[in-house]
C-alpha cells in the first residue's frame, strides 16, 4: 500500500541478538557469537569501504551543483518552492513488514547435528538452532524487524531518510538463522538452502543528492567462529540520483537464485552454517528530499548439506 504520510519509527531494536534453540549446547554458544561477531566485522568493513567511495562521488557532485543550489535559495519564489516539494509526502510501502511471529511449525531439532556422511545429503527443517539479528552500527537500526524462529520467516524493513522515518544516512541489517555442524572424519561438503523472498525498495533524491537500496539473500560458513565462505544471493540493487525517483515491488514471493557454499569438515571442529536475509537503505541528501527504503520478507524453508 502507497502512504502518503510519514510514519513513526516502531522498533527499537538492539544488535546483535542471538537466541538458541532448547538444550543448545552452552559450550557451543561461543562459537556461534563468535561467528556472528565476524560477520558484523566483515560486513561493517565493506559497508564503510562503500560509503567513502559513494562520499567521495557525492562531493564531486554536489560541488559542481552548489553554484545552481545557491542561486535556487537565493531566489524567493525558487526557495518557496523547493520547500513546498521538500514538504511533500514521497512514495513509500508502509505495510511491507506484516508477518508476526506465529504458531510453531515444528519440532526443534538436536541442538548439534553430527554430520552422517554416509548419507548423500541431510536436510534441516524449520526451526534451526539458532536465530540471530544484527545492524551495522555506524548506522540507523531498523524501520522494523521480524524473525519468526518457529516458521523460518525474517522480514526486514530498512530505511533512511527522516521524512519516512528512517536513519538519517544509511541502515544495513541482516538477520536469519543457523546449524551447528560436526563431524568424526574429514569430508568435503557442499550446503545449500531453499528460500523464497518478496521484495521491495523506494528510492529517491533531489539535486545534487544520491540515494541506494539493495536486499537480499546470503549462506555463510564459520569454523570454530572462524570464517571459512560465504555466498550472496543479491535480489535487486537500485542507485538513483539529480531528482530521480524509482519504486519497485516483486507482488509476491519467487525462489531464490541457487547458491551454494563448499568447505572441508574436520574432526575436533565445530561448523555454523547460518542462512539468512540483508538489506541496505543508503542516502546522500542534497536539495530537496532524499529517501531510500529497502524491505525484504524472506522464508528460509530449508537447509542441506552434502557430499
């Protein structure tokens, strides 16, 4: 649904957060906090890397548009304009993030699976022994946040922008769920995960301004919390700039792209295999409003590992 009024923030949500499944191992946690915490690095790493060299970018642009920018302020019935646009309501979903957390779906799983590698493939069902969320914090958190342990739902809305009530520059969140994996050989293995998404963004700027939005979907794998590889599923990436405006909508859930992750298994180590769902709302402001939100509702139906 297209608001034309500007919202409230909903969620006051902190990062990270992890919770386990019952009777999850306590000697296991420091592996999976561990790997959630070389996520948050990594991502922030690269996240940073982006902002300077879109900073960089967006000076050169607003230094050739400052002379126009002065000379539309300095112009009575120009300004008077400008702040009436300013002013007006931009295009947004404000019911992107409606799931809630539900009825359990299922049974929870051994808190640590020994991997059977004489099987050719194991499938892990809903719920997952563990769910975790976090946001970069040099940014904003979350516009709202939804992870649905017992049915393997993660829906993030993520903006920026004050006029629809998001960070004042850029909001990067990723959430999902994970497996703890085990081993009394060395095995190489492949893991893979089914997952469907619905997917949205808004984006839009003034002169001299830039805004981003880009979500999607990521498997990743730690040894003893130590990274090991990862994969990305990205859904959509959307740069906009100097008064353009763009507004998407996938209507509905579509499976996503096939990823996969390859590591050799050792014995005496301990595997998290995590799946999960991202988005990044980034903006540069410049003369007139500038928005980005970026909303992802991803279903993480299942998890499989392979020889």
């Amino acid at each position: 649904m297209t608001s034309t009024t500007t919202p409230a923030p909903r969620t006051d949500y902190g990062s990270p957060q992890i919770r386990y499944s019952p009777g999850f191992p306590a000697e296991h946690h420091r592996f999976v906090e561990k790997s959630i915490d070389s996520m948050i690095e990594r991502s922030s790493a690269e996240t940073a890397r982006r902002r300077a060299d879109a900073a960089e970018r967006n000076a050169i642009t607003q230094a050739l548009y400052a002379p126009l920018i002065r000379l539309a302020r300095q112009d009575s019935e120009t300004a008077d304009t400008l702040r009436k646009a300013d002013d007006t309501p931009v295009p947004f979903d404000e019911d992107l993030v409606h799931p809630r957390v539900t009825a359990p779906h299922g049974i929870h799983p051994d808190a640590t699976a020994t991997l059977d590698i004489r099987a050719g493939t194991e499938i892990f069902a809903i719920p997952y022994h563990f769910d975790w969320a976090w946001h970069d914090p040099a940014g904003g958190r979350p516009f709202e946040l939804v992870v649905d342990r017992d049915n393997g739902r993660v829906a993030i809305d993520g903006r920026a922008g004050p006029k629809i009530g998001g960070a004042e520059e850029f909001v990067y969140t990723r959430a999902g769920y994970g497996i703890t994996l085990q081993t009394d050989r060395e095995v190489a293995v492949m893991g893979r995960s089914y997952r469907t998404t619905d997917d949205h963004y808004s984006v839009g700027c003034g002169l001299g301004g830039s805004a981003v939005a880009e979500g999607g979907t990521d498997l990743t794998v730690f040894e003893n919390g130590n990274f090991v590889t990862s994969a990305v599923d990205k859904r959509w990436r959307k740069r906009v700039s100097q008064n353009e405006t763009d507004v998407y909508s996938s209507n509905g859930f579509g499976p996503g792209a096939t990823i996969e992750v390859s590591w050799t298994m050792r014995p005496g180590n301990t595997y998290t295999f995590n799946v999960g769902a991202f988005v990044y709302a980034y903006r540069d402001d410049g003369l007139g409003n500038t928005w980005s939100q970026s909303s992802i509702v991803a279903n993480i139906i299942f998890m499989s590992v392979f020889r």
